[in-house]
C-alpha cells in the first residue's frame, strides 16, 4: 500500500519512472523541476526527517518491520490487479497467495509468512500497467511532496488509489473516528517509509548534483520495475558523469 504524499516523496527520493527505451533527458521543465526539488529536500529536513528519526527512536527494528509487513499486504490486492492487467498470470497467482497467507497465519499481515516459504512480494502498480500497454511516459516531473514522477505515472497513481480495497472499508461508524483512524495509519505509514529511506535519502543529499542523481535514479529503478528487473542498457546514454560537476 503506498497511499500518502510523504511515502510517495520518501519513495522518490529513494529513488523510485519512465518507459522502455527513455532516458531521463525527457526534462523539459527542468528549471520548475529544479525548484520542486529544493522545496521537497527544504520540507524534509524541516519536518520529515525530525518525524522520522523520533519515530525511529522510539520503535525497534522488529516493529518498523511489522509495519512494512502490514502494509505491504495491504497494497497485495491492487498489485494483483495491475498483474492480471499485465497479462502475468504467474505473479497475480503468486501475489494472490501471498495475501491470503500472509492475511491469515501471518496475522492480518504483520509477518510475512510467504516471504519465509520462498515467496516473495511484487511491485506493481497502474502505472507500470500502462507502460507496458504502450503508454509513453510524458516528461519527468517533481511535483511537491509527490517527488519524481510523469503525467503516465500520475494517472496511475489516482487509478492505484481508486481501486484500493481499503478505501471502501469503514473502520468505525463515527465520521470524524474514521478520519482520525485512517489519517492515523497514513501517517504511520509515511514515517516507515521514510524511516526505511534514511540512508539513501543521506546519500542523495551527499551528491555533487542531487537533481541529477535523483532524476537518473528514479528513471533507471522505473524502468527496471516496468522491465521486472532488467534495465535498459540505453538507459544512461545521454546522462553527464558527476565528474563533470
């Protein structure tokens, strides 16, 4: 499950977008690009990071784990969609057990008991879907809060979140107790995230060119997910070397 803006930022700048056969040179807006990044790392270190390292203090390991666990399972349904509507029968039979495994001896999804027997989770999302029917990705973008991202992967994003099972369930029968409960796991999901890309979020920071190095990392992991792993060796041919700043 990935629902909120600060897992979605925290994700991009993990490095977490484009088409087979792009390059990241698809910038055309690369001055406001420039800017939503300053102001994305500016609200980070501001208030994310501060979040991210109490909650981090104040949760061992075991239960940061149990959380990515939780929500992982969570997300298992609309990956299974996006699998089917990528024609991989395999990874929506794989994606299909996993859940109900990990939804039942596996506690509602806090122990991810299929990753144990073997089996592991899957990445797929509508935008991904969309690539692989042939949709061009569009430019890069860095949006505020949502990071790296294209027009293709922003339509996909709204279908990910309007198929999302648990937006149809309600948790309480009390309006403002629902928006508090679901408000609650939001955040909670978003301090994981973020609390699990402390290092990488460190080392982007640490670059010569921090947009150059988000926007090569963020087509090339893209890339390889809509690929299932394989890179373009394409991918970099009209990228500069750090050295050259």
């Amino acid at each position: 499950m990935k629902p909120i803006l600060a897992l979605a930022f925290a994700c991009s700048l993990a490095a977490c977008a484009t088409a087979p056969g792009e390059t990241s040179r698809n910038d055309p807006y690369e001055g406001f690009n420039r800017s939503m990044l300053g102001f994305n790392l500016a609200l980070d270190e501001a208030v994310l990071e501060p979040a991210s390292e109490a909650y981090t203090a104040v949760t061992p390991r075991w239960g940061r784990d149990r959380v990515g666990d939780f929500f992982t399972n969570l997300g298992e349904p609309v990956t299974f969609v996006n699998e089917l509507l990528q024609g991989n029968v395999d990874g929506a039979t794989e994606t299909g057990a996993r859940f109900v495994v990990n939804s039942t001896v596996g506690l509602g999804g806090l122990f991810d008991m299929a990753r144990f027997r073997g089996v592991e989770a899957h990445d797929e999302d509508f935008g991904q879907t969309l690539a692989v029917w042939g949709v061009d990705s569009g430019p890069y973008l860095v949006l505020p809060l949502l990071g790296s991202t294209n027009p293709r992967d922003l339509l996909g994003f709204g279908v990910d979140r309007a198929i999302t099972p648990t937006n149809y369930v309600n948790y309480t029968t009390n309006d403002d107790d629902e928006l508090a409960v679901r408000s609650g796991l939001a955040i909670l999901n978003g301090l994981n995230a973020r609390s699990r890309a402390q290092g990488q979020i460190e080392t982007l920071r640490d670059q010569p060119e921090p947009y150059v190095a988000l926007r090569r990392a963020h087509t090339s992991q893209r890339d390889a997910a809509i690929r299932n792993g394989q890179s373009d060796p394409d991918a970099y041919e009209e990228l500069p070397d750090f050295d050259d700043f």
